[in-house]
C-alpha cells in the first residue's frame, strides 16, 4: 500500500494536482485530436485496455490529459454513453478522483474542484477496513461511484480541456 502511495504522490506532482499549475504537460488543441470526442470545452479519450489507476493517470498524462474529472450529472450522463457506447453495456471504469492525500477527503488527478460526486448508496466506505482511494464508475446495479483499490485493472476515459 506505502508504495501505491509514494507512486501516487509522484504522479500527482508530475501532473500539478498538488493545486500549483504546471500546464507543460497539457495539450494545446483549439479542437480534439482524431479519436477523442468533443463535449462542452473538454476533449475525452475512453481506453477500454484495463490498467490499475495509477498506470491510467500516466497513460492520460503521456496525451496531454489527466484522468476525466466530473462536475455535473450531464457529464456523468455523457461518460456513461461513451464507455457503454464502445462496450454495449456498463463496464467499471477508473475516472480521476482519489482520497489518496487524506481519507475521504476527495480531489480530481486535474486539480478542478471536486464539487460534484455520484457515489453509489453506502459508498466511499473503505470496505473491510481496506483503503480504497480511487473512483471507479459504473459500479453496482445503478452505475454510479465506488471507491477502490488503486490496483485493480479496469479501462478509463481521459480528458483535458481545450485551449
């Protein structure tokens, strides 16, 4: 577990979610890149190959992007439709939040706020005991949120914000 941790904390520095800024590593595309789908101001990339979350937010930053962060249920609704639209159904699926700083306190790999969440009933609970420190989507019978281990291996859906 220390070394998920330590691995997660050095990703996040690379990746400027620790609140500072650091825009080196993200696109600057006036439109998206072939492959990625247009939504609002934002660019999403769902990658169905299953990794564990932190080898999810490296592949994100090696594009330009970061793990999707989500702050409305019409962006959830539009996550949803474009995982289930490559898979025909409701796979389980990493997006960019973690509690992996501080128990249950929640922030998104792209540093936005966390201001929306979709949690499933029960959910984040650390379940047995065990922390579980990142967000998988469409989890359970009503799809929503669930908190994690990091090290399971699922597909996600990267993101970044266009210029």
């Amino acid at each position: 577990m220390w070394t998920i941790l330590l691995f997660l904390c050095a990703v996040f520095v690379q990746s400027g979610a620790t609140g500072e800024k650091d825009d080196r590593n993200k696109r600057s595309y006036p439109s998206c890149p072939s492959d990625w789908i247009k939504s609002g101001e934002r660019c999403y990339l769902s990658v169905s190959a299953p990794n564990n979350w932190v080898g999810a937010e490296q592949y994100c930053l090696r594009q330009g992007a970061n793990l999707a962060s989500v702050h409305s249920f019409s962006e959830y609704t539009f996550l949803q439709q474009l995982v289930g639209s490559e898979s025909n159904g409701h796979p389980v699926t990493w997006i960019g939040g973690t509690d992996a700083f501080q128990d249950r306190v929640w922030f998104w790999s792209d540093g936005s706020s966390f201001d929306y969440a979709a949690w499933a009933a029960g959910e984040p609970n650390n379940y047995g005991g065990r922390r579980e420190p990142c967000i998988e989507m469409n989890w359970g019978a009503d799809h929503r949120w669930n908190d994690s281990p990091c090290d399971q291996e699922l597909g996600f859906i990267c993101s970044f914000k266009l210029c």
